[in-house]
C-alpha cells in the first residue's frame, strides 16, 4: 500500500491513532483511503487498542485490524445517488399531486 489519500489527513485518520499513542485514549477507530499497487484508490477501515503503555503513559504496544471496505463504501454512495434520485423525482411530481381535500 502507498500513500494515504488527502482526504484521510483531513477527516482526522491520522489523529485516530495518534491519540492512544500519546495517552489520550485506549481504542481507536480509523477510516481512510489508500493508493494499492495498481493506483486505485480504496477504502481501509482500521480498529485497534493499545496493550502496553510506558510509564508515562506512551503507548509502546498496539494491536488491532485494518480491513478493506471498498465495496461497503461503493454500496454507501450508490444509496446516497439513489436517495438523490428519488428525492429529485419526488420533487418533480410533487405539481401533479393533490393532496387533502
């Protein structure tokens, strides 16, 4: 995998992690998207926890999970355009609805 996509710096990804490093939280949760090999731009979801920390409260050890989610997120915006959609034909009938009496 190479470099996270511009969007992943400003949603606060990177923050997710940062703040079990440093002490200020026990689990995080992370979505982002990363250029693969081929140059496609997918989607990652990352959960994990720390499991050590030093004496000062700096994490020395964390586990989790990092999970593609590109087909989620296709399936997520596929919902959003097709609210859109019906949202917009709603609207466009809306002229030749009667309602009530």
């Amino acid at each position: 995998m190479g470099r996270p996509h511009s969007s992943g710096r400003r949603n606060g990804s990177r923050g997710a992690v940062r703040r079990p490093r440093r002490g200020k939280a026990d689990y995080y949760d992370a979505e982002y998207r990363i250029r693969d090999k081929k140059g496609r731009w997918r989607w990652l979801f990352e959960r994990g926890r720390v499991v050590e920390r030093d004496a000062n409260g700096v994490a020395l050890r964390m586990v989790g999970v990092c999970m593609d989610i590109e087909e989620r997120k296709e399936a997520e915006l596929e919902y959003i355009r097709s609210q859109r959609r019906l949202e917009t034909a709603l609207e466009s009938a809306r002229g030749g609805m009667w309602t009530g009496i």
